[in-house]
C-alpha cells in the first residue's frame, strides 16, 4: 500500500473516530517545507513571541534549533556551542527570572544503556517577530547531567512545571510507564538523580497504528508539554495527544494517575513533538517525515 493511500486511509479513520465531536479534529497550521527539519522530535512555544516555535531534529543531528512562524516557515538556526548531542528527544520552553529559556533534552536511550543522560538550557534569544533566515549561536547557560535511581530508562518526554520549577520526565519503554522529576536548577555540590513520582494511567488508544512499515509503538509517550500555568500536561504518542487536567494544590502524581482525555491524531506518519500554546488551552503537534505538518488541538473540557 502507498504512503499516500495509507494516509487517506488514516485520515478517514480519524474523520470517523471524530464525527460526533469536531473538537478533537485539528486544524492544519502549516506545512513544514524546510529541508533541514526532516525529523523534528522536539517543540516548545517561545514565551517571547507568540506564534513562534522552537524545534530540533533527532539523533545523528547538529546541536542546532530552529525558531518556526505559524506558516512553517524558518526564522532562525541556533547552533549551541560546546554541545555534541547523543539523541536529542524533546524540548521545553519556559520564563524565569524575567528572561525566556529553552531546555533541550538529550535523554534518548534506545538500548538502555547510557549511564548519565543531560538537559541543556539556553537563553532564548531575542528576535524581531518577522525575522527570517537568521543564523545564531549561543553557549549553554547551565547544563544538567543526570541519572536515574534505578537503571538507564528510554526518555522521550520532557515537561516543565515553571511554578515548582520542576522537570518532568516519562519513560517509554517501561510497563507501567514512569515518571521521574528532577530540580530545574540543581546544586552544583552533589551529584544529580532523577526521582520517581509515580507511573503514568495511559488512554485507551482511539486508533490503530496506521505506520505499518515501521511499526510504531502505540500508546508510547514521544513527548510531554506543561501548559504555562501547570494546570495541564499533553503526553504525546504515535496515535493520540493525552490531556491530564490538574486541580489546584493537586500533585503531578496525582494528575497522572487519572486516566486522560485523548484527542486521535492521523494526519502525521510519526508524531515526535508537542507544545502549549501561550493560552493553556491550545495545543501544537508536529513530527518526523518531512514535509510535515504542524497541528493544533483545542483541548478545552
């Protein structure tokens, strides 16, 4: 079967999924046409500009971002300097302090097997709401390497809670799936371990894996969003967009431990990256494969 016949396919599985509820269809934003986004696995909402996105490309990539406009289109190419990544996996945007910073997740671990794994944060860098084409550089502003208390775990899910300032980290390859925090700003003293919250009450999948050459994992976590105001988290899978609703004072734990609401998607071959929107209640999708295109969900109750 062609990738164009299976994805008419997956379309109207999705369309019929959806039917009796036009909230979970997603709008199409944009087209991503930039040769040099050919697997985006990580997305944040820059906290600066709305309407602007920062992405990265997989493993076996250059320690570069790229800033997006809401057409697909490329504002900027940030290279970080000093950083050789292993498998950069997802990405997080947030404010601190009165300045914008994006957290870069290099936590992939196929095989089990890296001891220590790191996130990166850099400064956002200021540029005009219209740039275009702009090549950048910039040096880490702290880096955190880290480990489990356990064992290695395959991480492709990285969220913020800015309030706590807290990182949050869902595991891929275990059953149940696990949650681990760390200290978004950690002593420089001792040695830094992430730390098990709880395990993760996964949907029930809306739709069947559609990927049958690479024979995705469904109902896997490949990325993690924390709206602004921590009230929400998006999982990300290769089927559905997970939404866990938090009450105030409510911990993490407790919030996960709800099974979510699902929102199926079917118009991306490999869904990789997830970012809330400025308003909490939006939430952008995109992924491997280029061309690809950029979702949004309104995920409003």
């Amino acid at each position: 079967m062609s990738r164009t016949m299976r994805g008419f396919g997956a379309l109207a599985l999705m369309l019929a999924a959806t039917a009796a509820d036009a909230q979970r269809v997603p709008d199409v934003v944009a087209l991503v046409r930039d040769g040099r986004l050919g697997e985006i696995s990580g997305m944040a909402a820059s906290p600066q500009t709305t309407g602007r996105f920062w992405v990265h490309n997989d493993s076996g990539s250059p320690a570069d971002a790229f800033a997006i406009d809401t057409t697909g289109r490329v504002q900027a190419q940030l290279r970080v300097t000093g950083v050789k990544p292993v498998d950069w996996e997802d990405m997080a945007a947030f404010a601190l302090d009165g300045r914008s910073w994006l957290l870069l997740a290099d936590t992939g671990d196929n095989g089990g097997v890296r001891k220590r794994v790191e996130l990166v944060v850099v400064e956002e860098p200021v540029i005009a709401a219209d740039a275009h084409e702009l090549s950048l550089k910039t040096a880490p502003a702290w880096r955190i390497a880290f480990r489990y208390a356990d064992e290695p775990h395959d991480v492709e899910a990285v969220g913020i809670d800015v309030p706590g300032e807290t990182v949050l980290l869902l595991t891929k390859r275990t059953t149940p799936l696990q949650i681990w925090s760390l200290p978004l700003r950690p002593g420089k003293d001792a040695e830094t371990i992430a730390t098990p919250v709880g395990t993760l009450q996964p949907a029930d999948e809306l739709l069947p894996t559609v990927d049958f050459e690479r024979r995705l994992m469904p109902g896997r976590p490949t990325a993690l969003s924390i709206s602004r105001d921590a009230r929400r988290a998006a999982v990300l899978t290769y089927n559905s967009v997970w939404i866990y609703d938090r009450a105030a004072g409510e911990s993490w734990a407790h919030a996960f431990a709800r099974r979510p609401r699902a929102f199926p998607i079917a118009l991306l071959a490999q869904a990789e990256a997830i970012a809330f929107g400025a308003d909490n209640d939006t939430v952008y999708v995109t992924g491997e494969r280029w061309p690809v295109p950029l979702l949004k969900f309104d995920v409003r109750p």
